[in-house]
C-alpha cells in the first residue's frame, strides 16, 4: 500500500510454555535477524503505519524454527 511509511515488526521467542516478544521499528520491507538460536521457535508479526501514525491490524503470525544442527548461514 502506498501510503505505508513504516513498519512495526513484533518478533515473539517461544520458550517452553513461555514467550519473549520484541518490538522492531522499521523503515525498509526487509529485515535480517541476526539473533537465532538452534532449535528455539520464533514467530514474527508485522503492522504497517501510515504518515498519520495509524497502525494496521497485525498480520497472522508467520512461526519458524531451526532444528539443533542446521545449518544457520549469515
């Protein structure tokens, strides 16, 4: 959508039966994490906001995991 401006991009770290949420400000369509760790699941949620500051409702949560062993490449 063109008038998109900025993102907010929610990171969620599924720990056991607990979850760990960040909250990202982005001014880009990509974003790089750097910050994995095998076998953790991670789940990622993303809103747009406009030039008035009005936030959209959040996407579904896209979740990923990579098991112990990958291969992680940077």
């Amino acid at each position: 959508d063109g008038r998109t401006k900025s993102y907010i991009l929610t990171k969620i770290t599924h720990k056991g039966w607990s979850k760990n949420t960040q909250e990202f400000q982005l001014d880009t369509k990509t974003y790089k994490d750097d910050n994995i760790i095998q076998g953790t699941k991670y789940g990622y949620v993303i809103q747009s906001v406009d030039k008035y500051g009005l936030v959209s409702l959040p996407s579904n949560e896209a979740e990923i995991t990579f098991p112990k062993g990958s291969s992680l490449s940077k």
